[in-house]
C-alpha cells in the first residue's frame, strides 16, 4: 500500500522549520540531527572506490595499472551516470593539481547535464598538530576545500581528525582536533558545507572517542561521515549504530574488519538497516576497498544497494492536501 502524508502531518512537519528540523541551535554542542520525515537514502559512488585508475593522483597508488585504463573525474562521473547512482564523491586526491573555479564549475556543469549530484568531496587532513606551521597547513587545506565543495555545490566533505603526534597525549590531541573543527566550520557554515568527521582510526578509533569530539563541537554545520568499514572493534555494528545519528555521509564498504579477526564480508542488509533505524536522510556512497576488480565488482554491489535502499524515499502525497 502506497504511504501517504496528511494536511496535518505536513503542516505539523513544515511548522518545525527546516533549520530546526535538520540541524542542532547554532552555537551549541552538536546533538542527533532530528529528522521528521522517513529515511531516505541516496546512492553515491566514492572516486576512491577506482583510486588506482585515476590518471591524476595525489597519494601513493597500490599498483600501477595500464595508462590505456586511466580516467579522469569527468569520466568518472560519466560512469556514475551509467550506473543510475545519484551522486559521484569527487575525492581531493584525484583532481589535478592546477584547479580552479574554471575547472571546477566545468566539473559541475558536466555532473548536472549527467543528471548526477556531486554527493560531496574527501580530504586527508590530520587535525591534531599543536598550534605551529602544520596545523596551520592542515586548516588551510579543509578551508581551500570547503571553498571548492560550495563552488561545485557538493553539500558535504569528509575530513579526518589524525592520531596524537609524538610528545603529545592523547586528551591535549583532541583538544586540538575540536579546535580546529570549529575554526573550519565557521567558513563551512557561511558556505553551507557539512564537514563529517570520519571514524578513521587515530584518536577516533573507538565510538566513544568520535562521538565525545562530536559532542564537544559547538557548530550545526558538523557531524560524522560514517564509515561502515573503519570500525575494528569488538562489535562493529553496535558501534555503527551508536554513531549513525550523528551521520551528514555514510561510505559504505563491501567488507569489514572486528578487533580480533580476519576480513570479513559485511552484512549490507544489516548496515541499510541501521540507517533506517537512524531515520537517516542522505547519500550512501559505496567505497569500494576490496581487492577484485572495482570495475567487475562495483556495479553487482551498486545494484545490490539499490535493491535494498528502495522502499526509504518519502511518503509521496497531494499538493492539495497541503493547502490550507
């Protein structure tokens, strides 16, 4: 039976504001995103899911493959779109070195005529370092980022919080990390990007840790990029689902790996679950990590994710029930 949404529950909805309806009061720590409505969940692709394939990259490759199999971001997305996903993760590491505005709308423009939304962008940041050059570097990196995410339109970037650097304990490591949290989430604000905060090891690498910067954080503009495949704890699921109300982008990952154990498939059925659960609303990228074949293996597990993400848009109902 198809779910409809009343004149009341509508207005009762609208009456909440999108402001109060999907991000916590300004100035205050961050709290769960309370979303009235059903999930609904958007599929996305991370670049990084073909991060030895790109002809333009920033970081070490794991192999070197054939030149005649490299791509580019535009033909990325290209394939995003051949795929039916929502949206493409341009991740920083494969853009070339010399763009800029021009390349960037130019990036825009051909996801837009694609029909694909720039789901967002992903830096590797370490946000720990004491007050000195290379935590200053580190903030300008996320701020020249956040400018270029508002320049494409992608509503979010994934950033990373680091590990404590030697001589520095952990607790003075956090309390760098929120600090320069909160000084790039004043420029996200005013551009209107979520920055997520990923469960990425380091001083991040235990959900109690995460979700007390998350806490600690006094900004609407951030919340967590939760990854399904970096938690290596006793109960990854259980930790998952801790951290999913928190979530602005999820990258979910094919496999997943417990403190004392081997790799191991993951249960996507269970992890689409959670998100549910969560009342989730927002892109679901796959982030392709395993070692087969990306390109034989990415669209089986896309198709898999459509197939369990249908049913979570909203209730569809009558303009005429909304007017008063």
């Amino acid at each position: 039976m198809k779910s409809t949404v009343t004149r009341r529950q509508f207005l009762s909805t609208a009456a909440l504001g999108v402001g109060a309806a999907l991000t916590p009061t300004p100035g205050r720590a961050v709290e769960p995103f309370q979303r009235p409505s059903p999930p609904r969940l958007r599929l996305s692709l991370a670049a990084y899911s073909f991060r030895e394939y790109f002809r333009d990259a920033s970081h070490t490759r794991e192999r070197e493959v054939d030149a005649s199999k490299k791509i580019d971001l535009f033909q990325f997305i290209d394939f995003c779109a051949a795929q039916s996903c929502d949206g493409a993760e341009l991740t920083s590491y494969y853009f070339p070195p010399n763009a800029n505005d021009e390349f960037l709308l130019k990036l825009k423009r051909h996801a837009i005529v694609h029909g694909v939304s720039i789901s967002g962008t992903a830096v590797g940041n370490t946000f720990t370092h004491p007050e000195g050059k290379d935590r200053q570097r580190e903030i300008a990196l996320v701020k020249k980022w956040i400018n270029n995410a508002a320049v494409m339109g992608a509503p979010h970037i994934r950033i990373f919080a680091g590990s404590a650097p030697r001589g520095i304990n952990h607790d003075e490591a956090k309390k760098f990390c929120i600090g320069a949290i909160e000084e790039c989430a004043t420029l996200a604000g005013q551009k209107g990007v979520f920055l997520g905060i990923e469960n990425h090891g380091g001083i991040v690498e235990e959900p109690k840790e995460l979700l007390d910067i998350i806490q600690t954080v006094k900004s609407p503009w951030v919340g967590i990029n939760l990854d399904t495949g970096n938690f290596h704890t006793d109960d990854p699921y259980r930790d998952l689902e801790l951290c999913a109300p928190y979530a602005v982008n999820v990258q979910i990952k094919s496999e997943m790996q417990r403190r004392r154990g081997g790799m191991e498939p993951a249960d996507l059925k269970r992890m689409i679950g959670i998100l549910r659960k969560a009342n989730y609303q927002g892109f679901v990228a796959l982030e392709y990590e395993a070692k087969p074949d990306p390109w034989q293996q990415v669209p089986q597990l896309l198709k898999e994710l459509r197939t369990l993400m249908a049913g979570t848009n909203v209730p569809v109902f009558s303009l005429r029930e909304c007017v008063v």
